[in-house]
C-alpha cells in the first residue's frame, strides 16, 4: 500500500495492520534517503566545528542528538568558538529555528488529531526535510508511520554524519576548506525546486534569491533576514491578489482557451 493507496481508502493509524505500519515507514525511509545523503557533507562540517569550537566527544554528540538542527548547530559553534555568551548563542538559535514554527502551524491540521505521544515525536524529527516531504499532504492523505519512517532515518542519518565529522575534525586538519558547506546550499536547493508549483511560490524563491544577493553584494547587515520578509510578503501578495494558482492550472485554462 503507498501513501497515494491510504488517501483513496482513507486509513486511520489504529486500523493500519503492523506489515502495513512497516511498509509505510520504510517507504517513508527511502523517500528521505537522497536527502540522507546530500546532508551528509553538511554533518560532517557540524560535528569538526564542534570540536575545533573546543568540544569534547560526548558534548558533540550530546549536541548532535539534542538539538538536531544543523545551521543553529554551525552558528551555535561559531559563537561558542568566539566566546559569545549564552543568552546571544540562544537568541541567534532561535531567530534561525524560528521557521520551524512555520513549518508546525503549517501542518498543525495533519498532526494536531493525533495522540500526545505522536505529536511530540514528529514535532522533535521535524526539520526542512521532513516538512519538504510531507507539510503539503492533507490530513487524509497524511500517514504518521510514514513521517516517522522518513524523520527517524533522517535523525539518524544526521548523528552518525555528526559523528563522522567528530572523529574526522580530530585527525584531518582543515576540514572546513575543502568546500564541504556547499552541500548546504544544495541540500536546500533540493528541497526547494520540487515544491515549486504554484506562481506564489516561484516568485517568493525568485525575490528570495536576488534579494539575499543583493544584501550580500552590499554588505547589509541582516540581509538575509531582510530578503526572507521580502519574499514572504512578495508571495504573500502574489496568493492574495491571483490566489492559489498552479502551473496545471494555467496550462489548462490556456489549452481550454
């Protein structure tokens, strides 16, 4: 049974039989692995700079396994590196995971009727990758054994990167310049791109992208952050004036035309 299976006969979680719950988290597990994989530069990256910010082995890990973040676990590095003191490494975390928060309203209709225990175990696992895949399906269509699948691979995916990195950052010198940060971009580049079919969309990744380049090119403090509000009220603006329009949706009525 696929998720596209579940969404026709509307299965619930309790009525799932435990082969199908297995079917479903391994689909989900495969369908995070490319993503697995492109993310594993970037853990890399994560668990070196812990140790050349002055960590030792379990408090890397311990990071790794806690705050499961990667761009809050870089940042929260640098700071900590440069001696910045607690409650700015904790203010700059939260500005950079406050998307998440998005993300969570977002698919609060989806999650919201599920157990406690469901809740905070797919609230923890929820990152950009596991939103990009499953923060667009509809209540019906959503399948918890599924996420689960895709978030538990990812989580584990990401701590033995961490980890890797750990290990690496203490033997191989300069790991930070072998041009590893560009699987950030990339990974991001991957989980953008598919989720670009509606007119709102592409355009707020068009405003986003010149405008952060833009900022960049200036050298405007917070330019990212102004580029972000700029592309969210660009696609804001877009959905409200010509509404939820789809590519699908304009080819047809061109082809009806």
């Amino acid at each position: 049974m696929t998720v596209k299976d579940s969404e026709e006969v509307g299965v619930s979680e309790n009525t799932l039989s435990n082969v199908e719950k297995w079917r479903l988290f391994r689909q989900g597990s495969l369908a995070v692995s490319p993503l697995c994989i492109a993310v594993i530069p970037w853990g890399l990256l994560a668990g070196s700079f812990a140790i050349e910010a002055g960590m030792n082995v379990m408090q890397s890990v311990a990071m790794s396994a806690i705050v499961f973040a990667g761009a809050a676990q870089l940042v929260a590095t640098g700071l900590i590196k440069a001696g910045v003191g607690i409650l700015t490494i904790l203010l700059t975390t939260f500005f950079i995971t406050s998307r998440h928060l998005l993300y969570s309203i977002t698919m609060r209709p989806t999650i919201s009727p599920l157990p406690l225990r469901w809740r905070l175990g797919l609230g923890f696992l929820l990152t950009d990758e596991l939103f990009a895949l499953c923060g667009n399906q509809s209540p019906k269509r959503f399948q918890p054994w599924y996420a689960l699948g895709a978030g538990l691979w990812f989580y584990i995916s990401w701590n033995l990167a961490t980890l890797a990195g750990i290990f690496a950052g203490k033997f191989i010198p300069n790991l930070d310049e072998l041009g590893l940060d560009f699987a950030i971009a990339a990974t991001f580049i991957a989980i953008v791109i598919p989720t670009i079919q509606r007119w709102s969309v592409l355009m707020t990744v068009l405003v986003a992208v010149l405008a952060s380049v833009v900022a960049a090119a200036m050298e405007i403090e917070g330019g990212l952050m102004i580029a972000s509000l700029l592309a969210m009220l660009c696609g804001y603006s877009i959905e409200r004036i010509f509404g939820n329009t789809t590519f699908e949706y304009l080819n047809k009525k061109e082809e009806q035309a």
